[in-house]
C-alpha cells in the first residue's frame, strides 16, 4: 500500500465529519444546536485535560474549575464591565495558566491517586470562591444576561452563528493542542507520563514540563468556560463543582485518554447520548401505573427517567473493562496490531535475503 | 591522556550502612571502563552517586575536570553524561526513532525553541543514523513497548549514545539479553568505541562480556575498590578470586 491509498480512508473520514459538523446545524431547530455548541464547548475543556492527563499523565480532578474560572471571567467582564466576550477569551487563558501552573506543584510531590485528591480539594476550593465572593460572583444568584459578542463584524446572538463561533474557536483551539501535541514537547509529556525518571536522565527538565502540561490544560479549560458562559447566558455556582470535573474525566478516558481525537468523541458520547437515550424515557411512560408489579417497580424507582443514566452507566462500565484506553485506543490498538502482523509477514518474506546480507 | 571521568574519595551511607566507602578511580578519554562486584557490593549506588540520583555523603565527582558533584540528573545529562538503568528503560508507546529523537532533544535551544521548532527537534538526520548504526532500520516506526527484550535493550543503548555524550555508564547492559542479541550488543558497543571514540563505563555481570570488552576494570566489595587494573591482571588477582571470581 502507498502512502497515499493509505491516506484516502482517513480523508473520506475527515470530509464525512465535516459535513456533518456545517451542513445538519444549518436544519436544525434550536434546541439541536445548543446541543451541538456545547459539545464544542465541552470538547475544548476535554482537549485541555487530555494534554495534563492523557499525554503528560497528570491526573486532574479540576479541569470543571478552570471552566468555573473562565465561565465567571466572561460573566463578570462582559456584565460589570461591558467587554466583548471575545476580549475575555484571553483574560481567562492567562488567568488559568497561571493558576494551573500553581497548581501543578503539588504534582511535583504527589503522583496519581494522591494528586487527583489535590486536585479535588482545588475543585472544592473554587466552588467556594464562586458560591461564597459574593461582592465579584454574585454568589448563589448566579450572573444573568450575559451578551453574546460581535465576532468580526457577524452577530452571534442567534443560535447558528453562535454553532459556528463556537466551531471556530474548537478549530482554533484543536490546531493549537494539535502543534503542541506533535512539537518535542508532546514527545516530553509523554515522557513525563511513562517513565519520569528515565526522563530525567535524558536531560528532560521534568519539573518545568510538568507545570507546563497543568498550566496548557487549564488554559484551554479557560476557554471551554468563556464559551460556556455566553453559550448559556448564565453563571452559577452548581454548574461548576465536582460533577463537571469527573464528567470532563469521563470524556476524555472514554474516549481514549492520550488519543488525539478521544476526547471529541468522548465528549459526542457524554453529551448526545443522553439526549438520544432519553427517547427510552417515554418507552417508560407507556407503561400504565396500574398494570403489573413490575411496572410499579419501575415507577417507584423511577426508571423511565433513569434509564438513560443507567444505559450509560453500563456501557462505560462495559468499555472500562474491556478496553481502559477508551473507545479510540481500543482501535488504535487494533490498528497496531495488525500494522505489527503485517511487517512481520513481510519480514519472514524476506529473512533470506537478510540473513544473506548480515551473515555472508 | 585526558581524564574524563575523576571520582574521589565517594562514601555514601544509608542509616549506617556504608554502601559505598572511599571509592576512587579516574576514566580516561576513549577507555572502556568495567565495574564488577558481587550483588550488593554498592555498583548500582555509586552508579546513583555518581548521575546525581543520589547525594554522595562524602567526596567529589569532577567531568572533565570540573566539580560536578550533587547535580541534579537532567543537568549532568546536559553537561555530557548519559546512561541506561539496570532495568530496562524504553519509552513504550513512542516509536524507536521517538525515543532516540527524545534522548537528545532537551540539549539544544529552549523550550520555545522547541515548541515552535521542528517536530524532530532538528535530530532526525542523527537518529536515523543511529537507527542504521545499531542495525534497528526495520523496527524505526515501531512502538518501543512492542519489541523483544534484546531489541529494547539495543534501543537503550542507542538512546545512551544520541546526544553525542562525553560519558556514558551502562548499568547492566548483557542483563537479560540472549546470546546471539548479546553478540550484536558487544559488537555495536566495540564499534561505538572504536569508530567513534566512545567513552563509557560499564557495571556488568557477565564476566565473558565484561573482560572482552572493557579496557581496564575497577572490581568492587563491600562498597570499597577491591582491585583495578586491566582484564588479564584481574583474573590473576588473588583477592579478587577470593572474593568474586572464584572457582
């Protein structure tokens, strides 16, 4: 096979995911593209973790703060001060990389389990300042009204245009992760993640990649919560807290943690399905209370309204098991394997010749 | 002849355990240097000492004559020392032309330069040469991890020698490696030598490969030096058949 033969598959791939990213929006109601912007949006704060987590293997448990952090960034700015929401976009970079630099010490000391604690008590840290400051965050109420900006010259106060604001700052942002990921410094997270003692006998300056992985992760979860805020058009506290942490973890492992395109996938997984498994919701609702005693189970554990959490819940249980890399390094795997199988016929091919060449 | 490698008077305790005691030698410019010692005579620990893995409790550790001792690991590296670990140390989900590109791609620019630089860090050039040099063409794009144990461990070998080092200490190279893989491995590591005037100290156990290697060897027990001296006056040497060789 030829370089090029090889690549077609992947180009029929990417224009397939192409056009289905700008052509159905242009169909859908409202609703269906609030969907789909917050998949982006979501998919910018997973990009973020799986540079700490799946390359530099820094475990994290507040890549949710960091879009806390960006989320009330663009409230407050855009509210208080009357700033452009674009303009808050590198307010709430600087201010978490800053703060995801401080907060990569710890990592310095602890590894792991220890380090996803660290990092919890962080998440839990900012939940406060954002429930509790209520002099800047408006505390409980939340902050309302935020505008959706002007982007060079087009509105984006409607939806569609908002979708494809939101399409251009993931493109953005994925060329960014991408250049990173492939630059000597992707080669040093993973470095970082594998063996980091080894890596410091290489002359690799482990401390300051390490702060570096943190401190890049989070600034894209900056970003993924500037969008986040105008996307909803409100802040407040609840929606920051530890569940958006874990479930930004879900949709990098699920998706293949230390995958490029895993956690686009992942969070496709996290956020759509949901919305499709909710269909099983009215299956439920056909049953009358009345009728059977397992129809009464049902209703007092209020499956119809579970069902999809539990559908998920089994499948990510399911593919943990079976493949902890995730979806994607499920198939990168396979891919490898049977690139290995290959080479190895061609190398039992051509033994003869070898050992013709190395013994004479 | 210049003096690479100068270690004097090295002591390192543990609570009380002397694990290395007082132990000078001197590695000269383009010598093989053998380390041998029965299981826990302190080889793998002054090794430590030595790298900056561990702070010696006591004496000096000069690189081309100047004071090197207590530097942090990724600093000696920079400064021309490299080495392999007694276990074997491949990255395995980089390709073997990732981890030699990786071995040397912290010793040169900063680290902007190397983000905005070339993916291969200006070093493909230099690692498909050393891919061809340790006969590794065919396995170039492969996972590390992936590899028989011989092959990763020529890989580690490779890595050692990428950057272009002054020094380099091998921990235990032949450990593991079956005989015909261990036939390359000295015959790459002769070449390295030979050819390209190659430095390096090596901590082994397999008596065969260290005496038909090394220039000169340093035999280690209980932490102090035994003997030293080249392979022929070794293997004469009565204490050191007392303590080591033996029978």
């Amino acid at each position: 096979m030829t370089g090029a033969t090889r690549r077609l598959p992947w180009l029929g791939l990417a224009i397939l995911v192409g056009a289905v990213l700008l052509i159905p929006p242009l169909f859908l109601a409202r609703y269906g593209l609030y969907i789909m912007s917050m998949w982006a949006v979501m998919t910018i704060a997973a990009i973020g973790l799986n540079l700490t987590l799946g390359y530099a293997g820094q475990v994290s448990l507040a890549q949710g703060a960091f879009v806390g952090i960006g989320a009330y960034c663009a409230g407050i700015l855009t509210t208080s001060f009357g700033w452009n929401g674009i303009a808050t976009i590198p307010v709430a970079i600087v201010l978490c990389f800053a703060i995801g630099w401080l907060l990569g010490y710890p990592a310095l000391r602890v590894q792991h389990h220890y380090l996803a604690f660290v990092t919890l008590a962080f998440s839990t840290l900012a939940f406060l300042v954002f429930r509790n400051e209520e002099w800047l965050t408006k505390g409980i109420y939340g902050i309302e009204n935020i505008h959706r900006p002007t982007v060079f010259g087009m509105r984006t106060a409607k939806p569609l245009p908002f979708y494809f604001f939101c399409l251009g700052t993931l493109a953005t942002m994925s060329a960014m992760a991408w250049w990173v990921v492939r630059s000597p410094w992707g080669r040093a997270f993973v470095a970082l993640r594998e063996n980091p003692v080894r890596a410091l006998s290489l002359g690799v300056d482990v401390r300051r990649y390490t702060l570096v992985a943190f401190a890049i992760g989070s600034a894209f979860g900056g970003v993924s919560g500037v969008l986040y805020a105008l996307l909803v058009q409100f802040v407040e506290p609840p929606a920051f807290g530890l569940a958006l942490s874990l479930n930004i973890l879900m949709m990098v492992i699920v998706g293949g943690s230390g995958t490029f395109f895993g956690p686009y996938l992942g969070t496709m997984i996290a956020v759509l399905l949901p919305e499709w498994l909710r269909l099983t919701t009215r299956l439920g609702q056909l049953v009358p209370e009345d009728s059977t005693w397992h129809a009464r189970v049902v209703h007092w554990l209020d499956l119809p309204n579970q069902y999809y959490l539990i559908l998920y819940s089994i499948f990510v249980i399911v593919l943990i098991a079976y493949s902890p890399k995730g979806i994607l390094g499920f198939v990168e795997a396979k891919i490898a394997d049977r690139r290995t199988r290959q080479a190895s016929t061609l190398r039992v091919a051509a033994a003869p010749t070898l050992l013709g060449e190395d013994r004479p | 002849m210049t003096r690479v490698l100068e270690v004097a008077n090295l002591s390192k305790h543990f609570w009380g355990i002397t694990a290395v005691d007082d132990v000078s030698f001197h590695v000269d410019a383009g010598e093989i240097l053998g380390i041998i010692g029965p299981n826990g005579s302190g080889k793998s620990t002054l090794f430590n000492c030595i790298l900056g893995q561990l702070a010696p409790s006591r004496g000096e550790v000069r690189l081309d004559g100047r004071m090197v001792t207590g530097r942090s690991p990724a600093e000696l590296n920079r400064l021309g020392v490299s080495r392999t670990f007694q276990l074997l140390q491949v990255f395995p989900e980089l390709s073997v032309r990732e981890n030699l590109i990786l071995a040397a791609q912290e010793h040169r620019g900063g680290m902007i330069e190397r983000l905005f630089g070339p993916r291969d860090a200006g070093l493909g050039d230099t690692a498909a040469e050393m891919i061809a040099f340790f006969k590794l063409d065919h396995l170039a794009r492969e996972k590390a991890g992936g590899l028989s144990y011989g092959q990763q461990k020529l890989v580690d070998a490779a890595m050692a020698f990428m950057a272009g080092p002054r020094l380099v200490l091998l921990d235990e190279p032949a450990g593991g490696v079956n005989l015909t893989m261990l036939a390359d491995l000295q015959d790459r590591l002769r070449a390295m030598n030979r050819e390209r005037g190659a430095t390096f100290v090596v901590i082994e156990h397999n008596m065969d490969f260290v005496m038909s290697l090394c220039s000169r060897i340093v035999v280690l027990a209980e932490g102090k030096v035994l003997a030293q001296g080249t392979p022929e006056s070794i293997r004469r040497d009565p204490a050191v058949i007392d303590a080591y060789l033996g029978h």
